[in-house]
C-alpha cells in the first residue's frame, strides 16, 4: 500500500469530480432512453393505427366487391329464369292454339324443352 498525502477526513475532489460526471452521463443516458421509449411507443400505436385502418379500408372494399358479385349473379339468374318463362309462356301460347289430337305430343316437347335449360351448361352457370 502506498501512503496517501491527504489528510484523514479530506475528499478528493478529482474523485468527486470524475463521480459528479459519471452520474451526469447515467442521468443524460436515461433521459435519452426515456425519450426513445416514448418515441417507440408513439411510433408503435401510430403503426396500430394505421394497420387498423388499412385493414378496415381492405374489409369495406371487399364487401363493395363481393356484394358486385352477388349483384352480378342475381342478375344473370333473374335474366336466365326470365328466358325460361318466356319459353315457356310461348309453348304454352302454341299448346293452347294447337288442335286438341296434337297436345300430348306437345306437352312432351313443353317438358323436355323446359328441363333442357336447367340441364343444359349456359355460360357464367357452372
């Protein structure tokens, strides 16, 4: 051990001094550290935020799309069901103003006309 020259009961202030530093670079560490824990925080709920709403953007397109589609569908189901009465009304028309000895043979012609249509493939009906 070496002899100090201080005096018992004196400070060394270069000690004082070098603690004094570390301490104000911890306090300057942890402000800094606050301050990114508060940036990552705002940071993170405006990412939320904007997830939230791209996904909610998303949803409401799709539904927008998907209810086209049905539009689309009942459509083209209301045209081909329309197409089928009228052929039908209209062999119905020619039954009715045909002599009586022909109408078995045109009832039989007014089935198999009619369940040819919802056998037959039709474009868009798969």
């Amino acid at each position: 051990m070496t002899a100090s020259t201080e005096a018992p009961g004196s400070v060394d202030t270069a000690a004082v001094e070098s603690l004094r530093r570390v301490r104000a670079a911890e306090t300057t560490w942890e402000a800094r550290l606050t301050e990114a824990r508060a940036r990552t925080d705002t940071l993170l709920r405006e990412v939320a935020a904007e997830t939230e709403t791209a996904i909610a953007e998303a949803r409401r397109t799709a539904e927008a799309e998907r209810d086209g589609v049905i539009q689309a569908a009942r459509a083209t189901a209301d045209r081909e069901a329309s197409e089928i009465l009228a052929t039908a009304r209209a062999e119905a028309g020619r039954i009715l103003a045909a002599p009586a000895t022909d109408l078995g043979s045109r009832a039989e012609k007014l089935l198999g006309a009619i369940l040819a249509e919802f056998r037959s493939p039709r474009k868009g009906r798969e």
